[in-house]
C-alpha cells in the first residue's frame, strides 16, 4: 500500500476535502484529519467541513485495487473507540476534544 501512503500525504499537504454519499443521497463534503491504523486495518478519520461540526467519523478503508478504495461504516463499537482513542492520543494538545 505505498500508494496509499503518498495519497494520504498529498491529502494532509492540500487539507483535503472528501464529498461522501449517505443512506438518504445526500452528498457530505468532509474534513480529511488522519488515517488511523489499528488491528492490520487502516481508518480514516474525518470531520464534516461545517464550522459547527463536533464529531469525527472514523470509517475502515477498504482498497479495491492500487487506485481506488471505499470508506465502510463500522458496527464495532469496540473497534471506533480504540481508533478514536488512538486518534486523540496522537492529536492532545493540537485538538481540543470534550
């Protein structure tokens, strides 16, 4: 996944921003913060590009091949909190979290 890891630089350069889809059809325009790797998974951890947004939305990153991945929900309320964790602990200081 070297690929991976020059596209996610290049997004952390430009302060990236990233148009999701939700259930309804609606587009999303969302903040690029950090991939997160945890348990042989990588996450990305986003937050919506709205100046009142107050939560992260961690997604596991699927690749589909050298170019192309999806972002999948996670079910695992486990699994976000330790991503989350991992991503606090990384940014304390530079983020103020509640």
């Amino acid at each position: 996944m070297a690929n991976n890891a020059d596209y996610m630089e290049e997004m952390e350069n430009e302060g990236a921003l990233i148009t999701l889809t939700d259930d309804e059809g609606n587009e999303i325009e969302f903040e690029f913060l950090d991939v997160v790797e945890y348990d042989g998974d990588e996450y990305i951890v986003l937050i919506e590009n709205d100046e009142d947004a107050d939560e992260v939305v961690i997604l596991r990153i699927n690749a589909l091949d050298e170019e192309t991945e999806e972002y999948i929900s996670i079910d695992d309320e486990e699994v976000l909190q330790t991503v989350f964790e991992m991503f606090k602990k990384q940014y304390k200081g530079d983020i103020n979290f509640e």
